[in-house]
C-alpha cells in the first residue's frame, strides 16, 4: 500500500537499493566481558503485575551497561537503543559531559528541600530565555512529567475555573488525575472533569486530506464544540505531536487553528512537551517550529540527561503567580544534583549542533521507512518528522467471515512478530499505538548516518518473521 505521503523524501537518495551495512556497526558482541553483579536465577522477581508490559517484546530482556547509542544485556549482547527510554536519553546513554557533571555534584551538594541554590537559578533563567512565549515567563521546577501535568492544570484552574479538555490519544502520566486525561488505563476514582476531541489522523484522513495542503479541516467540529462550550472550559492541553501512543503527527496549521480558537474564546493552552520536546521534533520547542504560541509549556523526561528525573512548567509569568505562596511543593523537585544535569542537558542540546543534526536525522528516517515500506510484502503507512519515526501494519482482518480474511493474522501480531525479531538482531524499536500496531524509532540525537543505516537494515531481515506467520496462516 502506497503511503499517504506524495511529496520527496529530503535530502535521501531516489532509489532505494538495500542498505549497506556500515563498518563498525557489528552486532557482535565486544570480547572484553561485563561485570555482571547478579545472575537471573539469583533475583527473586518482585515486581506486581501493573508494572510489567508482556505485550512487549524488550521487556524480556534485562540490561547492565548503556553507552551512547547501545545497550548491553546480561548475556553481553550489545543493542542499538532507538526506543530511548521514550526520548529520556536523546543524548546516549551515560554522555561524558552528563556524567561528568553528575560526579562532580555528587560530591559537592546534591539535595535540599525547597531552598535555592546557583544550579536551579541558572536552569530557570534560562529555560525562561527558551520558552516559547513572548511576554516575561516564570519557571516552576517538579520531578516528574505527571507532577508538572499537575501543576500546569492547577495554575490554569486558579486563572480560569472550568473543565479542562484534552484530545483522544493524548498521554499526560498515569497518576491519578493525569490518568483522566491520557489514554490509558484508569479506576473510577475521581470525578471526571474533563472533555476529549479527537486528535489529527493524517495517515487515513476522516476529509480525505493531505497534511501538506490542508487546512486542518478535521478540526472544525471541534472548533464549533470549542466555541459553544467556552464559558465552561478552563484550558485545553495538547501534545505537540503524539508520543507514547502511536506517534502520530498533526500539520502545524492544525495547532494554529487551536491556537485561535482557544485565544478568541480566554481560554488557556497547555503544551505537552515532556516526550516531544528538546529537540525531538525539530527546536528546544516544536510549539515554536510550528508558529504557535502556549499558555504553559512544560518539559521533562530528556531535561534530566537520562539520569535524574525532572520536569518543569513554563508560563506567563503573571499566570504563573495565580497560585498562593506555598501553596505546592515536592520533596525532591529542583535539587542541586537533577538542575546541575539538566543545565548541562539545555547546553549540551543548544550548544553541540545536536539540533543542527535534525534536518539531517529526517532525512535518513524519511529515506529508511520510504525504502522500508517498498520492500515489503506486508500493507504498511509510513511517517516521519523530526528525529522520529513510525511505521502503521495496516489491519485487514475487519472482515473476519469473509473467505479472503477469515485467516488472516491481526496487524497486532505482525507488528509484535516484527518488533521481537528486530530485538533478536540487536535492535530496539517501541510497539505502540491504541491497537498496537505501530512500530516507532526513536532515535537519540547523536545517532549517525551507519546507525541507521544498521537499523533499517535489520528492520528490512525482521519482516521475514512477521512474513512468516503471515504466509503460514
């Protein structure tokens, strides 16, 4: 199936002959052993059933050692990490400039409750330099990316009381009130108080639109809706593209249009950042790359260096005065040791042409999932933008009694088949999306051109297997 992408791939060769294998990218595994402090039979598996995830095929694996692009297991086999711990190490794993800074604040001051110091007036400064705001902005500190969720939604409520609204496929963290406005699993515990519209789906557009020409008419319902119901609304939060479940990608006209409305309306715009953001999608801020501008913005995962965790909200700084002195506070938000790596982090990104490489990562992904989706025998949609990647097993078993498809293996299945091989050649790529079968690459920014090369390479040997079960059945 041909994708619904019409235009050239940027900066990629037009043909698509198989992808060379580059030197140095063996897997492998390096002949000098790794101390391994445990042996599987000697650890008593505690973990409850909420925490694992046997839908995916990495959580079999138990890894010891990470550096740059790869990871090692138990058995010393050696990985190319391109799920990134869903964008938390954009920089590689164990980056020398990070851990560096680590050891040396690790032994100079690495935790206070509350009260400031030089690291976190610096990291605040000059995220504030960054946001994508154009009046004076504040910067409020957390830990993690549901607890800045938490914020942002209390700071929108005190400058606005109302329902807040989010869209379908959105994911904002698994407490238990950013559990309400994220796709994914909840108890009946909290009232709800909020209201869901769709997000964009551009592989199989509802209007029969291309995201390049279009004008984001998918989202007129919801603008009408927007406009009936304003009086009642506190905010709306959006991601700038959607991550944890199924990287789908939005036209910048689409978060313009939500713009507006939202703007003509006083209601306030919360950009979720926290996996999208520092670069993923092209800037510090893809609000900024897609010529929006947020209420609050907020940031995480990939701010700690793969680390520390930390998070933060930016905002208008009279919005980010709404709340009363003392009236929020974390026990470990804002510490000496996570803003020590964090102001690393924002330096490392702005300052080490790792965002000049975007243009750049686009081009190999753009031209690997092209070729990809060429290559194979199973109906594929294909996406790219930014450092990031998707590829959709299209389902055709929605007719299961008819004689063509009663047999035919659910897209689910092939995706996972597909993600399991590519992990039995030494790559990780993240099965995702509502129905699980999406297959994202995230890369870390400092990957190179024979990383990808490696990649798709093993990406083009593991449809075989998902071929296989295919034919078989």
């Amino acid at each position: 199936m041909d994708s619904y992408r019409k235009h050239p791939v940027p900066n990629a060769a037009s043909s698509c002959e198989p992808l060379s294998l580059a030197t140095g990218c063996s897997l492998s595994t390096e002949p000098a052993a790794i101390a391994v402090p445990f042996t599987e039979d000697a650890i008593h598996d505690a973990s409850p059933r909420g925490v694992r995830r046997p839908y995916d095929p990495n959580d079999a694996l138990q890894f010891v050692r990470g550096e740059g692009v790869y990871l090692w297991d138990v058995d010393n086999r050696r990985y190319i990490d391109f799920v990134s711990g869903y964008s938390s190490t954009i920089f590689g794993h164990s980056h020398p400039r990070l851990v560096n800074a680590a050891i040396d604040q690790l032994s100079i001051l690495t935790q206070l409750v509350g009260l400031r110091h030089p690291w976190r007036q610096k990291l605040e400064s000059g995220l504030a330099e960054l946001a994508p705001m154009t009046s004076p902005v504040k910067v409020w500190l957390t830990t993690t990316g549901a607890r800045a969720v938490e914020v942002a939604w209390k700071i929108a409520y005190a400058a606005r009381p109302g329902r807040l609204v989010a869209f379908d496929l959105g994911f904002h963290g698994r407490s238990l009130a950013t559990a309400e406005i994220s796709d994914t699993a909840k108890l009946p515990i909290l009232p709800t108080a909020t209201d869901r519209l769709p997000y964009p789906r551009c592989q199989s557009c509802p209007v029969g639109l291309h995201p390049k020409s279009c004008n984001a008419e998918c989202f007129e319902p919801s603008a009408e809706w927007i406009d009936k119901n304003a009086d009642e609304l506190s905010a709306i939060i959006v991601e700038p593209a959607i991550g944890a479940r199924g990287y789908f990608y939005a036209p910048s006209v689409f978060f313009q249009r939500l713009h507006q409305v939202a703007r003509r309306n006083g209601i306030l715009l919360i950009d979720d950042e926290i996996q999208m953001g520092l670069g993923r999608l092209g800037g510090v801020f893809a609000a900024q790359t897609q010529g929006w501008e947020p209420d609050l913005a907020i940031l995480g995962k990939s701010l700690g260096g793969g680390i520390v965790p930390i998070a933060a909200v930016l905002g208008n700084a009279l919005l980010m005065d709404k709340l009363p002195e003392g009236y929020e506070s974390e026990t470990f938000a804002g510490n000496p040791l996570a803003c020590r790596i964090a102001v690393e982090a924002v330096d490392l990104l702005r300052n080490d042409c790792l965002l000049d490489r975007i243009p750049m990562i686009e081009s190999w992904i753009a031209k690997g999932m092209t070729c990809l989706q060429k290559s194979s025998k199973q109906s594929i949609l294909v996406d790219w933008k930014g450092a990031s990647g998707v590829l959709e097993i299209v389902d055709d078993t929605s007719s299961r009694n008819s004689p063509t498809s009663r047999n035919k293996v659910a897209a689910s299945t092939i995706a996972r088949d597909w993600v399991t091989k590519a992990r039995d050649l030494g790559l990780l790529v993240h099965l995702t999306g509502p129905k699980r079968n999406r297959i994202a690459i995230i890369p870390p920014l400092i990957a190179d051109e024979s990383n990808f090369q490696q990649a798709f390479k093993i990406l083009e040997l593991a449809t075989s297997a998902a071929q296989a079960r295919s034919l078989r059945h």
